[in-house]
C-alpha cells in the first residue's frame, strides 16, 4: 500500500477533515477546496478561504500509515494528533464522518479540538447495545462483496448491479455516485487493511462515552438516507447524552457519505458552524 500525501490546502483557521471507515481522504477532494477557497480550475491561484484545510488518510486505510494489527480509535487518533503537532496545531476545528466522526470524539476528549462537526458518526452505542452487533454484522455481511472487489479490482465496476451495490453505504441513491467516484471506492475497499482490524476491536470495545462531557461547540449531522448508521437508532444515544447546547441538522436525500453525492452542500454547512463559531469568538473576545 502506497503512501497518499493528505489533502492540505489554504491558509487561516485550522480544520481536520476525517473520513468514514474503508475510506480514504479522497471522500473530501471535493470539499476541502471549497473550504479552503482554491480555484480547482486554477490551482495556482491564492486561496480566498479562511480556513486551512487537512484531510489525511487514517492508519489501515487505503494511503495510510500501517498501524498495529488490531487498530482502535485511540491509535487513529493518534495518528491525527502527530500529523497535527507536525503542522503545529495545538487544536483544529474537526469534521468527521462515521468512523472519523468517532475519531474526532476522541480527540475532543484529548483537548485538542475547537469545534466538532459529526456527519452520521459512528460509536453511538454501549458495550453490550444492540447497534453495535447490528453495525459489526453489516460490515461481516459484506465480505463477498469485498472479495469480489479485491479479485477484480476496477472491472469490478462493470458488473450489473455494482452500482446499485455500491450506493447502499455510501449515497442515497445509484446516481449519487459518479463513474470516477466508483473507481475510487473500489480502490478505497480493496486496499483498506483496517477491514476486520476495527471491526474485531469494535465488539471488544464499547462506543462513545462520556458524551456529557463534552465541552465544546459540536455539530450533530443526520444524513436522511443513511442505510448504514440510520437514524433514530443510531442517532438516539448522541441526542441523549450530548449536552443540550448541541446542535442537531437533518441533511435530506442524502446517504451515509454525503461528501460524493452532495459536496456543495456538505461544504457550506460544515462552513457556516465554522463562521459562526469564530465571528461569535471574535464578537465575545
């Protein structure tokens, strides 16, 4: 597995992008130039953004640092935290969505996060919830189509159904997933080595607790047309121990990793919380 150089673009406040489990930065290519304010068109252009924008890949993920065998949260978090001191961020403002989602949770427990967005994030369960087994068995369930990606690779892509197949934990529906985006997620699978690292610690550990705990401004993102996370079941533990302060969004058409089928959409609100959270700092300070 070759190395990816992460997503790092602009200038100003700090925002660490994390991606869903069995991918890799390439879910926020159409993201982060949004945030950061690059001209994709015209790369070599100054950035209008006020954010600097990093979206690395996570160890046992296509492009990502290796990592133990049995991978957590607690060593991809820091792995983020030494690609953070790295750039000199004490703190980011952190995106995460499903398994970076659970990520950038640790790391508010860590104190090194200034705002936290959660887009379907994953470790809304107990030890012993059901949600957990249900998330584990979905992923095992999915191993035949795992194999068969590994053995073809892109032809993959060609097969009747595979993007009808590929729709169901990523987007709401086929159409949401471009002919490119499906070469990515093919390449994204089939080399993702984390595959049944997390899911063996995942039934070994219990989600996120301490939720109550949390002390920063945090952005709960429910993803209407999520088949892998769905709402309410996976949403009800976050609604009941997050503080009060936090703040719930319901995206509608979209699926679990909304980043493909709606980028714009997933940039502009990811940018107003950010705004809001630093204009109402610069307001109070």
């Amino acid at each position: 597995m070759n190395l990816r150089e992460p997503i790092h673009l602009g200038s100003g406040e700090p925002v660490l992008l994390l991606h869903p489990f069995m991918m890799s930065q390439n879910v926020w290519k159409d993201v982060a130039p949004q945030l950061a304010g690059v001209d994709v068109a015209n790369p070599s252009a100054p950035a209008t953004g006020r954010y600097e924008v990093l979206a690395p890949t996570m160890p046992g993920h296509n492009g990502g640092v290796k990592g133990r065998f049995f991978l957590d949260t607690a060593e991809l978090a820091d792995d983020m935290e030494r690609r953070m001191d790295a750039l000199g961020w004490d703190t980011a403002h952190v995106v995460g969505n499903s398994l970076g989602g659970w990520v950038a949770f640790e790391l508010e427990r860590r104190g090194r996060v200034r705002s936290l967005t959660a887009i379907a994030p994953a470790g809304g369960w107990h030890r012993w919830s059901l949600p957990k087994y249900e998330i584990v068995f979905k992923f095992v369930m999915g191993f035949p189509v795992w194999l068969t990606a590994k053995a073809l690779g892109p032809r993959a892509a060609r097969l009747p159904g595979a993007r009808a197949a590929a729709s169901v934990p990523v987007s709401a529906t086929p159409d949401g997933i471009s002919d490119a985006d499906m070469l990515d997620i093919i390449d994204d699978v089939t080399h993702c080595a984390a595959y049944y690292q997390l899911l063996v610690k995942a039934l070994l550990l219990p989600g996120l607790m301490e939720l109550a705990d949390t002390r920063i401004p945090t952005h709960m993102v429910i993803c209407e047309k999520d088949r892998v996370l769905p709402h309410p079941r996976f949403v009800n533990h976050f609604r009941k121990h997050l503080p009060e302060s936090t703040r719930f969004t319901a995206l509608d058409g979209v699926g679990h990793i909304p980043m493909f089928e709606a980028p714009g959409r997933i940039a502009d609100l990811i940018r107003d919380f950010l705004d809001e959270q630093i204009d109402g700092q610069r307001t109070t300070g």
